[in-house]
C-alpha cells in the first residue's frame, strides 16, 4: 500500500535461496524505486485542524491542486482498452530488473512486482490481473503465506475484474495460509466458518481459528510499558461521520435516542477544533474540569487528534498545582469544589506517564509519589497503578498481597483493570467463582483481557457447561481490538482522509474480509453509488466520474449484507432498497420488504429505523411486496413519526396522500382495506372490581379537592347556580345504592338458603326418629302430641297456666 511496504518485503517474502546475481538485481531495483518521488511529496502537508493559519493554508494548497495540477480526465484502467502510462525512466529500469529476477523464481522479486501491480506503490499503474498473475505463481512456487493470503482475497472479492469471484477457492487459499501462521488469514477464516462463507457454519473451526489470534492478540497487549500496550482504535464507519447513511436525521446513528438534542448554539453540534477552542477558553478562566478534559484528550487521542503526551502532562500539571505543593506533596489548597479529586485523576496521569516513560524519563520513584498522592484522596485509577507497581516489583517490592488489597479498593470503584487483575490471582489460587465474578464485572467495560478469559473458561468448559458460540464472540472482540497486528484501517483511513478512495476501498475491504463490520460498512458505502436519489455532480464541473473500480453493486451489496447480518440496522435498510432498485441484482419485492421488516425489528439498543418503517407502509400503500392494505400503512407511517419526530413532514405529506386514498377506496367500496377507526378499549369489571373501586373511591363529594376550590369555587363552573355539581353527585349515590342493594341481595340468598338447610336436616332427624320407633312397636308420635296422646298441656304442666290464660297457640 505504500513504499516502505517494499522496503520490508524480507518480511513478507522468503528468500529461496537465491543466488547472489538474483538478489543483487532485487536490491538495485529496491534502489531505483526509492529514488523515485511520488507526485505530490514536495508538498506541504497542512493540516486543516492547526489552526486559522493552518486552514488557510490546507485551502490553498487544495486549491492549487485543483486549479494547477488537476489534469485531463485519464482513462479507466479498468477498461480493456485501457493504454498503461509510459513508466518512469527509475520506475522501468526498477521494474525490468525485478522481472529478470522473477524469471529465476526468485521470491523478493516475484512479491514486489504483485505489490507494486496490485497497490500502485513508486507511482506504478494498477494492473490487478498482473498482481494476481504475481501473487498466484509465488504462491505455488514457494507456499509463502502472503501470497496466498493475496490470492484468497482476490478470489474472495474479485478485485479490478482480475479474477471470477470464487469463495470456495478463496477459504481454501487461506486456510492454507492460516495454517502457516498468517495473522490476517487466520482472522478471516475464522470469520468464514462464524458467518458461514464458502462453507456451512462452523462454532467450533471458528473458535479455534479466532483462539488462536486471540493468543496472538493478548501477547502483543501484554508487550511494551508496565500495563500493557495502548491500544488504539482506528475501526470507524465513514457514514457516521456524515450523519450515517441516510445522512442527519434520517439514519438510525443521527435519529431517535442518538439525534442531537442540541439547539442551534448548542456544543452538540461543535467539531473537535471548537470542543478544544471552548476547554482552552475555559481552562484559562480557571476551570480545573476543563484543563483535566484537555489533558485527557491529548493523552488518549482520537482519529483527528494525535496523542501529545507533553501537552498532556503540561495540563495535568496545572491540575496537580492547584491542590499540591509539587516540592514537598502539601496540600496549598482546601477541597473546595472537588479540587482534591479532580487533582488526584490528574495525579494518576502524571504517575502513569512517569511509570511508562511516556513524554518523559521513566521513574519509578516519581511514579509511586503521584500515585501515593492520589490514593490518600482514595482515587481508584492510583489504587490500580500502585497494586501493579507492586505485583511486578516496580520500584518495591515484589508482593502479590499488598497489590491485591490495591486491586481490591479499586474494583469496589469499578475500575475494570483492577477487576481483571483481581480476577487473575484468584484464578490463579484456583479460586474460580470469585475469578469469574471480577472478570464479568470488567467485561461490562469491554476490557480485553476480560474478554479474552471468559473465552477461555466458556471454551474449555472450566466451572460451566463448554459454550462454544459465547467463547466465540468473545475471541472475536479480543482479536478485533488489536487492530495494529493485523489490520490496515490506518493506511485506509489516511488514504481516504486524502482522497484516495481506490487505495481506502482495498484497505476497508480487507479489514472487511476479516470481520470487521465497520470495515464492511465502508465498503459498501464507497462503493454505493445510490447515495440519492437526484445527482447534482453534473452541476460541478470539476467533479470526476469515479472510476468503475469504484462502481460495483454487486459487491456493495454484498458487503451491506454481511454488516447487517453483524446487526448493523442501515445496512439492513440498504439491502432492502438494493433488492426493491435491483441495484446489483434483479429486483425481488419480496426480499426487499423482508429486509425492511427485519430492520424494524431490531430493537437491540434502541436502534428503531424510521426509514424502514416508512418503507414498509409505503409498500403496503402500494401493494408492492406486500399485501396492499391502507389501514396497515397508516400504522407503519404512525410508527415511523414515533421513532423520529425530524420524520414529521415526510410521514405527514404520505398520511394526507392515503387518507385521500382510503376515502376514495371506501366510497367506491373498493377491495382494499380502508383506514379503520381505532376501537375504544372496553373494560369489563367483577364485583370484586366493583367492591375494590367503591372502597377505595375518595369520594370527592364528602370533601373539596383543594384550597384553590374553596378560595375560588366558580372559576370551573360554566354557569352560576348550575346543576353539573349535583349532577355529579346524584350519580355516585345512585351507583353506591345499586352496589349496595346488590349486596345485600347477595346476603340475603344466602341466609335463606342456610334456613333452607337446616330445616331439611331437621326434617330428616325426624323422619329417622319415627322410622326408629314403628320399628319397635311403637305408635308413631306426631309433632306437638303429649305423651297421652293430647295436644294440650296437662294439669300440673309448667304451660298448663298459660294455656288456660290464653297464651298457647295465639
């Protein structure tokens, strides 16, 4: 991809042994190609983010380009008929040299001229069959890995036309090459075998492949300065900075809960320059939140800002001076509005770059006085830095207690790195439910090495039933997050930062190939051609026609497919609107609105599509894909404005289309499923309802509501001496009556049928009792007769008086 690529090529290529004539040619040809000086070299390299000098001068130089050194319109070197610029006095003496080397299979010689044809290096044209030709004889002369890995790619993609797009052959190459030890291989075969690419879907292939970058991944982290390697992240999708891929407001990263919130004054909006420009004008007016922010940003850095490590500690030291007396550690300042603590996050900064040597010499010993310093305000960042110095031996002494107890404070405030180191001694110890618990506590945060155990204990199945697919994704996070070992997001970046799209597109989809989904995002958004849906490039005269290199469908959408299979809700759009365009494939309806229902669907965080839902009522209005059907695109519009209120006039302006639509249908009494009125809920209440609602009914009428209403008592009533308040109460009493007449019917029935009972039980006994006594001979005794066979009390009775008086039987 660049110059010093072929300076390395020892790296890349293995030497067969070669004679000396042999590798003589090859070191004047790498000679006279670094001779060789590229076209825009000379120039200036102003940076548009330096300042008002430095815009001004990036413009010009822009300018200049474009006015003086814009030639005419060059022929597609796609195309058949395309005439190869004459090379270069250097460039051709370079280029017969390798080709008489290549011509003794010599390995350096057969690898640079691939590279050169394929990537254009020492302002070489690019001839991708030519590269292919290169890479696929050095391949079977040599089984060098690189060339294999090159070949795989090329029938993977079928890059520049150079070769038929052939997937089963692609694994094939690069499964040869992974098995060598090629890193990039080993990533996309991995990838192959989870996605299921050129052949079925395969957990436990996958697992093994990405284990084993993985292993690579973490030695590389663990390489470098006290805490591992800075790992920097260079995996950024190109729509996103555009507002995604339906530009602001329609896509789903610039609508619904992502949408700015910000008004038009709001820093919501701001680039990092006036994010930068706003913190300095802050810091100078004291604000030690601002300075700590400033300090931070150029500490880790960013895709548009390279990490300054003395300008970072030039704010962190303006931090620490304001609470401490850098001499002799004394507190100058009282912990007034959280200086102590906004100073003890800068200290762990200053103790971290003098401990790695970064920006200044390293020193143990400085190290431990910023981190001492922090940890008496009971800052976690210097409980981590201090527990490690004392892990590894750093300036004290060796003890894996004294840094646990360090680990320990930290990971109570949730520092994800004390967590796993934690972990890690417990693991050690054999300690696994306390090692998993730290490990699931850092992987919130995404911490690689949290990752990478998980993987491992869910791989072997160690504490847990094995789980190959959880131990796959997490080897797949693992790999992905070192993207300097094996990926070429940076050369990609920088070449489309500058405007070379040809050379970003063979970098994205490299990446691309190997699983990364923001890779394949850019992919497809370079090579999108539908980006709108009326063109104004004709109105800018000096805009160029992209080559056709840059024009493939097919491959677009290709590439929209497998980042949307990665759940990337846009790219889910974009297929649907391939297949309904039938861009790079023939149209399918059916498809598309199957796209379209699966991207409403995905509801993981919260990304809603307005888009799709648009869509998808729009073809239910039409009947396209769908069952024609106005009251279901009615809801799909209704959705839509719900996701995104910015969607308020384009889901209007259909909503007002249909309803006409849906009136001319009904009148006409035509087939199709007019918009229906939406049914009131009812609601069907029990008795125990009912009873629950009187008991805990407040009834306003025993009581006014507020004082507002006793201070105001006609501000709500329509008329003086209306009737609406005792209308009001009529109709509680009325309904508490009816409740409780209900009720007491209800007690009622049940008193009466207990009598009912007991009489028919009493009735019984006595039907037993005479049953009894006829059979002993005895004359059946009819209720209310005396003994004597009389019904009336006899002398010497206790109701023999009463009965004479009158008192029985009235």
């Amino acid at each position: 991809m660049h110059n010093d690529r072929a300076g390395s090529v020892a790296s890349w290529a293995n030497n067969d042994g070669t004679n000396a004539s042999q590798a003589l040619q090859v070191q004047d040809a790498l000679s006279e190609l670094h001779s060789i000086e590229t076209p825009f070299q000379r120039l200036v390299r102003f940076d548009k983010t330096s300042g008002f000098v430095g815009t001004t001068a990036y413009y010009a130089k822009e300018a200049f380009i474009l006015l003086f050194l814009n030639g005419p319109k060059q022929d597609d070197y796609l195309n058949a008929q395309f005439d190869a610029p004459k090379l270069s006095k250097p460039l051709a003496k370079a280029v017969r040299l390798l080709e008489n080397a290549a011509r003794e299979n010599n390995s350096d010689a057969l690898f640079l001229l691939a590279e050169m044809n394929f990537y254009g290096n020492f302002t070489h044209p690019r001839n991708f069959k030519e590269a292919f030709r290169r890479y696929h004889e050095l391949s079977a002369l040599s089984g060098n890995s690189s060339a294999q890995h090159m070949v795989g790619f090329m029938y993977a993609t079928g890059i520049g036309g150079a070769v038929e797009r052939d997937q089963a052959k692609a694994l094939m190459y690069h499964t040869f090459a992974a098995r060598d030890g090629n890193t990039r291989s080993e990533m996309t075969t991995a990838f192959r075998h989870h996605a299921g690419i050129g052949t079925p879907r395969d957990c436990n292939e996958a697992a093994r492949y990405y284990k084993r970058v993985a292993d690579k991944a973490m030695e590389f982290s663990r390489t470098g300065p006290p805490g591992g390697m800075a790992l920097q992240r260079e995996a950024y999708r190109l729509a996103d900075e555009e507002g995604g891929v339906y530009g602001e407001g329609a896509s789903v990263v610039s609508s619904g809960i992502y949408a700015n919130k910000g008004g038009p004054n709001s820093d919501q909006h701001a680039a990092l320059d006036d994010v930068l420009e706003y913190l300095d004008l802050m810091s100078r007016k004291g604000d030690l939140k601002a300075t700590y922010s400033l300090g931070r940003l150029h500490y880790e850095g960013s895709r548009t800002l390279r990490r300054s490590f003395r300008t970072a500690r030039k704010y962190f030291m303006i931090v620490a001076r304001k609470y401490w007396d850098t001499r002799d550690g004394s507190i100058i300042s009282e912990d007034a509005n959280g200086v102590g603590k906004i100073a003890s996050k800068a200290a762990a900064y200053l103790g971290r770059m003098s401990l790695r040597g970064e920006g200044v010499e390293q020193n143990y010993e400085k190290a431990i006085i910023w981190f001492r310093r922090g940890i008496a305000n009971g800052d976690s960042f210097c409980q981590y830095e201090m527990g490690l110095m004392y892990l590894l031996g750093l300036g004290v002494r060796k003890d894996a207690g004294v840094a646990a107890d360090y680990f320990k404070e930290s990971a109570e405030q949730d520092w994800p790195a004390a967590q796993v180191h934690l972990g890690k001694l417990f693991l050690d110890q054999g300690d696994l439910r306390p090692a998993m618990r730290y490990f699931e506590l850092a992987y919130r945060h995404g911490h690689i090495e949290a990752h990478y155990h998980l993987a491992e204990i869910n791989n072997n199945g160690v504490g847990r039933e094995r789980s190959c697919p959880l131990a796959t994704a997490s080897y797949k996070v693992v790999a992905e997050k070192t993207e300097a070992l094996h990926t070429s997001f940076e050369e990609a970046n920088r070449a489309y930062d500058s405007g070379d799209k040809e050379t970003a597109l063979i970098g994205y989809m490299m990446a691309a190939e190997q699983g990364y989904e923001a890779a394949q995002a850019n992919v497809a958004y370079i090579l999108d051609e539908h980006k709108s849906i009326v063109s104004l490039d004709w109105l800018i005269p000096w805009k160029k026609k992209a080559s056709s290199f840059l024009r493939n469908a097919g491959l677009a959408l290709v590439y929209w497919t497998r980042s949307a299979k990665q759940s990337n809700v846009d790219s889910m759009v974009k297929m649907g609107d391939y297949y309904l365009g039938g861009y790079g494939i023939e149209a399918d309806m059916e498809k598309a609105a199957t796209c379209y229902q699966t991207a409403q669907e995905m509801q993981q965080s919260g990304q809603q599509s307005a888009q799709a839902m648009w869509n998808l009522g729009w073809m239910h209005e039409n009947g396209i894909g769908v069952d024609q059907d106005y009251h279901l695109a009615k809801r799909y519009y209704d959705l839509a404005l719900e996701t995104n209120q910015e969607s308020y006039l384009p889901v209007k302006l259909s909503l007002l289309k249909l309803r006409m639509r849906s009136f001319w249908n009904t009148i006409t009494n035509g087939k199709i499923n007019s918009i229906q009125p939406d049914p009131e809920p009812k609601t069907y209440r029990s008795w125990s309802d009912w009873l629950a609602n009187f008991l805990e009914d407040e009834h306003p009428y025993y009581h006014s509501d507020t004082d507002d209403d006793i201070l105001e008592p006609n501000v709500h009533e329509p008329m003086p001496g209306g009737d609406d308040y005792y209308d009001e109460v009529d109709e509680g009493i009325l309904e508490s009556l009816i409740i409780l007449g209900i009720a007491g019917a209800l007690a009622f029935l049940v008193y009466y049928r207990q009598l009912r009972l007991q009489n028919h039980r009493r009735a019984m006994e006595q039907q037993q009792r005479q049953a009894d006594g006829q059979a002993g001979g005895e004359v059946p005794v009819v209720p209310g007769q005396q003994p004597d066979g009389g019904f009336f009390p006899a002398p010497g009775h206790p109701d023999h008086g009463q009965w004479v008086a009158g008192g029985i039987g009235h």
